[in-house]
C-alpha cells in the first residue's frame, strides 16, 4: 500500500474526557509499554477519585509523557471491563465510526514498533518528552475498508487465540509435574515397590534431626551443590533488541530474554536465575543462548529435580540484602536438599521430562506464531 492511500488518524477520532463525578467504584487501571491496560499499583491513600478519567469498552488511553518509558508507547484498548478508571494525566480516546476504522485493526497498528519509533521522534519538550493529542491525530495509517479490516484482525487474533491456548497447556502441564513433585518429595507418597503410595502404605520413615521430621529411609541430607555446578553470567559484548540477521541467540537476564546476540555461551540444558533483584524466576533453557552477570547458570543431570527445588526456595530466606538483594553461587550450592534414592530419582526425572518436554515444544510453538504475529504487523503496509 503506497503512502498516497495513507489517511490521517485525526479524522477517524476523538478526544473523550468524562470524569468520574460520582465518584463510581470502577477498577483503577493503568497502561503498559507493552499496550496493554493493567492493575493500578498507585498507593491510592485520599486520592480523589472524583478527578479521574472513565474509559469505557473499546476506548483508547496513552500516556502521553514518553520521557520514562524506553523506546515503546503506552497505549491500550480497553477491553477488560465494560468501564474503569484511569489517572487524569492520561489521554483517552474513541473511534467515531466503527464502520470506518475497527478499534482492533487500529490496536494492530500502535503494536508495530514503526508507531513506536514515530512517537518517540515526534515527542516534544525541553523537560520532558511529550507526544500530545495533535501528535496523535497526525498520525498516517493504512485504512483499507471495513470488511478488509476485519480479515486483519480475524487473522491476527486467530494467532493470539492459539498462543492463548497453548500457554494454558503449559501452565497446566507445569502444575501436573509441580503437583507430582509435592507428592513424592515432600509428602513422600512416591511409588513404592507395589506402585502404592509409599508413606501411607507402611514405607520405613527414620527421623532427621536436622529437619526435624521423619523421612524416607535411605535419603540422605546434602547441600545442592552436590548434584549441579553453578557459574554466572557474563556481560554481553553485543546487543540488538529484536532477532535480526547475525544477532539470532537470545540473552537471558534475571527475568527474561532481553534482547539477541551474534554470540552464545552456552550450547547445552542449563538452568538460569536472577543473581540481583530478581529472584526465583527460574528459566529452562535448551538452545544456545548468552546468559548476563545478572544471572546464575546451573548445570545438572537431575533437572527436574533441581528445577522443582530452585521453585520451592524461599529466597527471601537466603538473600544478602542490599537495596535490590543478593544471591550468590554460595548461597544456592549450601542450600541443604534431601538426596532421595537413586531409582527414585531416575523414574521422577524420566516421567516429569516428558511432561516437561510438551511445554517446551508449546513454548517453541508460540515462539514461531510471535514471529508470525510480528509479520502480519508488517503485512498492515501492503
């Protein structure tokens, strides 16, 4: 599609400003560079809710402050009520005609980093960077008609619907191999030789001081560090913020993948987990990747095992202190565990990694349908 059939948003809608005079108890919402509408954490102590905006179903809300927020914009279609509240420095606004212009194919187009990378240009002042109502309404978008829209979006969302559904799948999965965990290490009804549980069927307990509960007889008290070895991270050399050409291995921080490298560290099954700030989000991790100075790497042949013990540790417990926290290769290798027998531990490991190996291959799943999201974004153009 030529620039020429491009039109200009600020005929398609309209500022709203509709206070909450009567003070209604609506849900206090906010907006997320990531474009979504989420829980307001503001500490709300004698705030007058009087002052603050209504934003009703299929309405828009950005923030039009772009100083603090990185290279995305917050900007949001509210579907998640019918109506809530949002802070009076926001904008809020609507489409005049949904026969002109479909709330979601617009939605579509605020996602493509292109917008992003407009507003940011286009944001203006000498303390702060603001990108304001008329900047808004100059922006030029592609408006095919209404029945092509509706394709747009049918397909997009048919995307988002399978990534949905397949993060469902995960989350259950992971709680089928958490729930089996529980079972058979903490509450030790593990399979004993006739396939019933083993505690409440009669299985030995001897008493460990150090716990001071009875446990399976033959497993033994040990320190962490004597099933994993553990290393940190190291600084990227370099970064790109997208999965573009040479830059192809992900970079794993405390919490995630922030961005892609032209080089990898690691080309085996680790487990990686926040060193500072960020703990107890433990990624599985089977590719080749780079893991920053912000993370601990463990290395194991019992990987279930350790994962479900990294997910049952009270950091909070363990950790250093210091504004953001601290966890050190010490204090994860030192971590008393209970050592069951040798079978056990097998016959765990092999049932749980096949439940874990179906997450994994969900997981990958979704990575190509982003990828395919990310293309019908840019498709909008043509």
């Amino acid at each position: 599609m030529t620039k020429n059939n491009y039109k200009r948003l600020g005929d398609f809608i309209q500022r709203v400003d509709v206070r909450n005079t009567e003070n209604e108890d609506f849900p206090l919402m906010g907006v997320s560079v990531q474009k979504y509408f989420i829980p307001s954490i503001a500490n709300t102590v004698g705030t007058d809710f009087k002052k603050y905006k209504i934003v009703e179903r299929n309405q828009f809300t950005y923030i039009p402050d772009t100083s603090r927020r990185g290279d995305k914009i917050g900007v949001a279609l509210f579907d998640d009520y019918e109506k809530g509240l949002v802070s009076q420095a926001y904008t809020t606004f609507e489409i005049v005609d949904f026969n002109k212009l479909h709330p979601e194919y617009l939605m579509m187009w605020f996602r493509r980093p292109e917008f992003d990378r407009y507003a940011r240009y286009h944001s203006i002042g000498s303390v702060r960077e603001v990108f304001d109502w008329n900047d808004m309404c100059d922006v030029e978008l592609p408006v095919p008609s209404i029945e092509k829209q509706r394709e747009i979006v049918q397909e997009y969302q048919a995307v988002e619907k399978r990534i949905a559904l397949n993060e469902e799948m995960i989350a259950k999965l992971e709680e089928t191999a958490q729930a089996v965990y529980r079972e058979w290490f903490v509450e030790f009804e593990f399979p004993d030789e006739d396939g019933k549980p083993y505690k409440s069927n009669g299985g030995k307990m001897v008493w460990n001081e150090e716990l001071e509960k009875e446990v399976p007889e033959g497993w033994d008290e040990v320190q962490l560090g004597t099933i994993m070895e553990i290393t940190s991270g190291k600084p990227s050399i370099n970064k790109n913020e997208i999965k573009e050409n040479e830059f192809i291995y992900p970079i794993f921080g405390a919490g995630g993948v922030m961005g892609y490298s032209s080089n990898f560290l690691y080309n085996e099954r680790i487990l990686s987990m926040g060193r500072v700030g960020t703990h107890g989000v433990i990624q599985r991790i089977n590719s080749p990747c780079w893991t920053t100075d912000n993370t601990l790497v463990l290395k194991t042949q019992n990987y279930e095992y350790v994962y479900n013990i990294l997910l049952s540790i009270n950091y909070d417990e363990i950790n250093r202190g210091g504004v953001q926290g601290l966890i050190t290769q010490t204090d994860i290798k030192e971590y008393k565990i209970l050592l069951p027998i040798e079978d056990i531990l097998q016959n765990f490991e092999d049932m749980s990694s096949k439940v874990m190996n179906k997450t994994e291959i969900l997981s990958l799943e979704n990575q190509k349908l982003e990828e395919l999201k990310d293309l019908l974004l840019t498709r909008m153009v043509r």
